[in-house]
C-alpha cells in the first residue's frame, strides 16, 4: 500500500540518521513523528513531533504507533518484543527479524553462513575456559567481542598474542556472551547498501571503500579500489538472498571484507548506514529517501552516481570546529547534526566532497 503525501511516519530513534530521515521524509511531502528516550535530540530541529520514552516502554510505544501512518527505527538496538506490539497498531518496516538478527553477532553470522556468506572463523565464549579453547581453536590474532551493544568499536579486545588473553578477558569477561573471531587479512573493508522496495524490487548503489580508525568509520569513498569492485558481484548476490530471505523492506548495510578469496561477510544494520551518507549528494537517490520511498510504498529512485569520484569523511570530535573551512570549499557539501558537545569519539556531522566533473 502507498501511503500518500501528508502521511506520518514514525521513527524510533532521534540521532543523525533520524534527522537525516526526517529531512528526506520531508522532501517527499511526509511528516515524521520521533520516538526517542533523550530529551531532544539531532533529529529534534526537523521532525514534526518529538515523543520522549523509553525504548521499553510498551504503553508508550503503544500510543506513539497509533498516532503515526508506519514505523521505522533508525537505532538498532531496542528491544524488538515491544515493536512486535507495535506491529498490532501500525506497519513496521524494515521487518523486525533483520532486528533481531542484527542485534546478535552470533546470530547474524549463523544467519550469513545459512544465506550462503563467508565469514570469519568464530566461536562463542562464555567463560575464560571457552576463551582459551576459542584461541586453540581459531588461533591468534584475534578479537575478543561482546554480541551485542557493540557500535564504533566498542566492546572489544584485540588478542594478537596467546598472552594477552587475560587482559582481553579483564575487560569483557563481565560483558554477557562473547565471540572470538578470527582476525581477518584483508587490504580493503568495504560495504553494500542496498534498498529493497514492498514489491521486493532491490538496488544497489555503488560500493564504498570504507577506512575505520580506532574502530570508528573516518571515510567512505566511490569508486572503490579494482581489488573491491572485482568481489562486489558475490558481495551483492549474497545480500540479495539476504534481502528477500528477510523479505526486507527499506535500506540495509552489510560490511564486508575484500579478503584474499572473496568478500568476507563483517556485519549488517537493518538501516541506513553512516558508510551511506555520501549517497545525499553524490548518487541521484539517497540512502534516506529510497529507505523512506521504500517505508511509504512508493517505488524505488536511482542509485547511479552524480559524479565520478565522492568522498565522505566523518567529522568525529574536535572535527566540526573546522567548519568554517569546509563551507568555504565551494566542492564540499557540509553536514553537521546539530550536537551541542563535542567529545571524542563523537560523531559530529561529515562532509562529502564531488569529484571528476
Ligand atoms: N574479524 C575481524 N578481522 C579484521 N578486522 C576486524 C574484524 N572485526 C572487526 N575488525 C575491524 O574493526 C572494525 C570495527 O569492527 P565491527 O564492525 O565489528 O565493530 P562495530 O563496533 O560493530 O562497528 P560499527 O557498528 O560502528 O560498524 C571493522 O570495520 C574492522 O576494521
Ligand atoms: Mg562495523
């Protein structure tokens, strides 16, 4: 069903991509209700309505789903037993399985290697004596990791000797279910977005070249190097089963790998993605309006790009104070989210540069 403009939508969540959400939702002739635990938030400034509560309250998630037409979740990790309440008072999309799936690194991997994806090799640890078996099993290096909560790097140990496992063990051992996993030698991370509409039409854009520092993304760029572009037809194959196993509707991300035999399956987020923010202004659709487009019913928008070469780079921390200098490059695009602290680590906002035409 295509729900027309003037529809509401909800969305669960009100930081960066909720507000980049809003302001796609917004171009289209949609309004978004924001359902989120903080008092205010980056999406704040640009959605219609701001509904303060917590992520388990099911009364209160109750009450929000019957003011709005849909609902999409911008924050990945709620509890997926109250949305599927929701679910009775308004339809929820992206499907809450891919949630769930997501929201486990156990999980997710099972799931990856069901739809046919190569992954790290991995074992789950519940003890220090299952931390020494891991390691016997899968060797070293590796990385110690909770399963869930994890976001920009968080939550995990680097095991490059047998030795320190102790201390990989000091700082998560109290931290719930663990998985060890096989440090993998790649020379390039990249990642796919991918947006699939309710009649299970699916695109691609381009895959971004994605380089993390200290765990956190700091760019994504288009085209990627030769060695990704030459894996990115299995990458997508697989997302592909991913996509219609979960009957998935709206945009998704999967991290991969450009390992020495073919991509290797890192993780998904049921969501817009941050290695998709280049997408505003450098492919002829976004990220947020196929995912909106996608959210109401409407059919898909073109991925191609708008230009040859597009840079993103996330603006973490002390960044965003260089402002004035990246509005005053006439070739970069300025995105900042309105966050009133800087603090390290903290993504602030990020630029996209076009190139090449
Ligand atoms: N098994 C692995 N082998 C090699 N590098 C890894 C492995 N796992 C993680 N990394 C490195 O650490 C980065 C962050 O890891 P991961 O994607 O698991 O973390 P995260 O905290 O869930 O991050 P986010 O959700 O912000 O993407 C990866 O992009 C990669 O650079
Ligand atoms: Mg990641």
């Amino acid at each position: 069903m295509t729900l027309p403009p003037g529809s509401t939508l909800g969305i669960i969540g009100g930081g960066q991509l909720g507000r980049m959400m809003s302001m796609a939702a917004a171009q289209l002739g949609y309004r978004c209700f924001i359902y989120a635990p903080e008092a205010t938030g980056p999406a704040a400034d640009v959605c219609a309505k701001w509904v303060q509560g917590d992520y388990a309250d099911e009364k209160a998630l109750a009450a929000f789903a019957t003011s709005v037409d849909v609902v999409t979740f911008e924050f990945e990790n709620v509890d997926p037993a109250p949305l599927r309440r929701i679910a009775e008072n308004a339809p929820v999309y992206p499907p809450i399985e891919a949630l769930e799936i997501g929201q486990d690194r156990i999980r997710e991997k099972r799931f990856a290697a069901d739809c046919n994806g190569r992954t790290a090799d991995w074992a789950e640890v519940t003890s220090r004596a299952d931390l020494e078996a891991a390691i016997a099993k899968i060797g070293v290096p590796a990385i110690l990791k909770t399963t869930r909560f994890g976001y920009d790097g968080k939550g995990q140990a680097r095991i490059m000797k047998p030795e320190e496992a102790d201390a990989a063990w000091a700082s998560l051992g109290d931290a719930g279910t663990l998985i060890l996993e096989k440090m993998v030698r790649f020379a390039h991370e990249f990642s796919l977005l991918v947006a699939r509409d309710q009649q299970g039409n699916i695109t691609f854009w381009d895959a971004p070249e994605n380089v993390h520092k200290e765990g956190i993304l700091a760019t994504s760029r288009v085209p990627a190097d030769a060695k990704v572009i030459e894996q990115v037809p299995a990458a997508r194959a697989l997302a592909r089963r991913i996509a219609d196993r979960l009957d998935y509707v709206g945009v998704f991300a999967i991290e991969f790998f450009a390992g020495e035999d073919g991509p290797v399956f890192n993780e998904m987020a049921p969501r817009v993605h941050n290695s998709g923010h280049w997408t505003i202004e450098g492919a002829l659709t976004s990220q947020f309006e196929n995912h909106i487009r996608a959210v109401v019913g409407l059919p898909l928008g073109s991925t191609r790009l708008s230009a040859p070469e597009v840079e993103m780079r996330n603006l973490i921390g002390a960044d965003a104070d260089k402002w004035l200098e990246w509005a005053s490059d006439p070739l970069t695009h300025l995105h900042l989210y309105g966050k009133h602290e800087a603090r390290p680590g903290r993504k602030m906002g990020h630029i996209t540069r076009l190139s090449g035409l």
